[in-house]
C-alpha cells in the first residue's frame, strides 16, 4: 500500500468527508506530495507535484505524515481526529517553518496494553544491550558515509567495533567530534549546535522529519515513545524516538551534504530545500539485506525493537548506510 508525506506551505481550509481529506485552497499555489510504500513493494513513486486544480481530496487511509507549515492553513477536529485514528503523523511548523508540535495515535496497535507492559518491564541489562547497538549501528553508518567523501575512516570503524553494553566508554561521542569536523568542508568550521550558523538549521529540519517518522513507527508497534533505551529527560516526550532515529541520522546528513555542494543560500529554507528533505521518508535504504524506503525500514526497525522488550529476539535490526541510494 502506498503512504504518502503530504506538504502544506500555502493557505488551505482542510476538511474530512467520505473517508477523504478535502483540500480546499485559498489560492492556485502549490502542496507537496510524496508517495511512500508502507509494505515490501518498492514500486513507490517519490515525486515532487504541483496542483493547479482549487480542490483536491485524498483518501485517509493513503497518507502517512501531514505537515502544516502556514499560518494561513486551517482544519477541521473531524479531520484531525480521523488522520490519527489512521497512525498519521500530522507535524506543525513555526513562523521560522521548523517543526514545532507533533500530533501521533494513542492506540495504534491492537495489543498496545501487553506491549507497554514488556517495555516498561524490560531490564536495564536489556536496555543497555540495546543501546550498544544502537550506538554500533550509527557510528558505522557515520563512517561509511565519511568514507564516501574521502575521509580516513579507521578510527571510526574501530569504535563502531568496540562499543560495549550501555556505551559506557562514551565512544558515541567520540566519534562524533570527528564526524562533525569532517563532515561538511573545512572552510566552513562548521560546529554542531542546535542554534548554530548553517546548515545546523537544515539538520534540525531534517531531524525533525526523521523523528516523527521513527516515532509514528513506535506507536504503530505498540511501543511508548516517551519511555527510552538511553535519552531521559523528563522533559522530552519522545526519548525512544531519539533513541531508536541515531542510526538513521546520516541520511538526514547526506541530504545535508548535497545541498552544501549545490552552493545555495543555507540561511533560508526555500522550496527547494524543503523539497530535497521531504523526501527523506520515501529514501532508498538497505534493511535486512533487501532494499526498503526509509518509512517502511524504520517499520522493520521498530517492530524488532518491540519483539527485543518481548523477550522473542535479541537484535534491533537497523539499515546499513549506502550512499549510491540516497538522492540519486
């Protein structure tokens, strides 16, 4: 079945009839739709289209994520509900038109309660396992793509390989110092901070993509995106969501790096940025040796994850990095 990532940058009036999302517009500019297989069937069409037609309905059941990103975009509760009851993610974006709220399912699998049970029960051996590989997986994926742009990768390897139970030698961290420094051209002194000069304003977008992509795949398995493996801060809602997207990270990063290639303006988020990342759920990625868009991978990802808190497996089964099927 095909999900689609559906855009809203321009003003709109969205409602819900007939199993439908019913776009009425405000003006003849543009949404953006991008299609996303949510089975094992690759068959998906990511593409960028414009609508000249005022109205246009969809139906529920088709779409995966929905992000509102104008102040002049309204709708309906009917709709908003229905859009959950469906595990849609729906994100708002703030006047600077970064994601800022994410709206996710509360009861998005049939045995949720057992579920929740096993994760809220799990041991803290277990978990610290788990945040081995987890931490494991990302920094191979970090080097492999550091590798494809010329950098001396040993030492990261090294550390993908010797990452014990919990992480507790901070290798994580080690590696990523010299990923960041590495990662983008030296004459950009480029410095990883949330609130740093571009294109840290392009990672954030990106991440935050990334993270109501992982977290609508936790709900849909039955987990709970606030209780994780490693990341508990009481203030954060979704720590197994921050958890389980790390080795998902880099093809966030490698989108990044091809805009910095293009040379364009980093300080703005134009259509054309936005664009390139709304296309990161419907990414070609490498999951158990088959390829997957990154939406059904991260399916794959979570629903190991919550077979590991049941006790039926012991591996969280993450993608392995290549390059060649990230915008090609």
């Amino acid at each position: 079945m095909i999900k689609r990532t559906l855009y809203f940058g321009n003003p709109a009036y969205l409602n819900f009839k007939n199993n439908q999302l019913i776009i009425e517009k405000r003006s003849f500019d543009i949404f953006t739709e991008f299609n996303i297989s949510d089975s094992d069937d690759n068959n998906s069409n990511d593409k960028y289209l414009k609508r000249k037609t005022q109205n246009e309905s969809i139906p529920v059941e088709d779409i995966g994520i929905v992000i509102l990103d104008h102040y002049g975009v309204s709708t309906s509760q009917y709709l908003i509900s229905k859009l959950l009851e469906n595990n849609v993610a729906v994100i708002f974006c703030n006047d600077k038109h970064h994601p800022v709220g994410l709206l996710l399912n509360l009861d998005g699998n049939s045995v949720q309660s057992e579920k929740f049970k096993a994760q809220i029960n799990s041991s803290v051996p277990l978990r610290k396992n788990l945040w081995q590989q987890t931490v494991s997986s990302k920094i191979s994926n970090q080097s492999k793509l550091l590798k494809s742009i010329g950098v001396d990768v040993t030492n990261m390897e090294y550390w993908a390989a010797k990452v014990n139970s919990g992480d507790t030698k901070n290798l994580e961290a080690r590696a990523s110092v010299y990923y960041w420094k590495n990662l983008f051209p030296e004459e950009m002194k480029f410095y990883r901070d949330r609130y740093g000069d571009p294109p840290n304003n392009l990672l954030n977008y990106g991440y935050a993509i990334l993270r109501a992509v992982v977290a609508r795949g936790l709900v849909a398995s039955g987990l709970l995106p606030t209780l994780g493996i490693h990341h508990r801060n009481k203030y954060n809602a979704y720590c197994l969501a921050d958890d389980i997207m790390e080795p998902y990270r880099p093809y966030v990063d490698k989108i990044i790096c091809s805009l910095v290639n293009k040379e364009l303006d980093l300080y703005e988020l134009s259509v054309e940025i936005k664009r390139e990342l709304l296309q990161l759920p419907a990414s070609e990625i490498i999951i158990d040796n088959e390829r997957s868009p990154l939406m059904v991978g991260l399916q794959k990802t979570t629903a190991s994850l919550a077979k590991c808190f049941e006790g039926k497996s012991k591996k969280i089964t993450y993608p392995e990095f290549k390059v060649g099927l990230i915008n090609n």
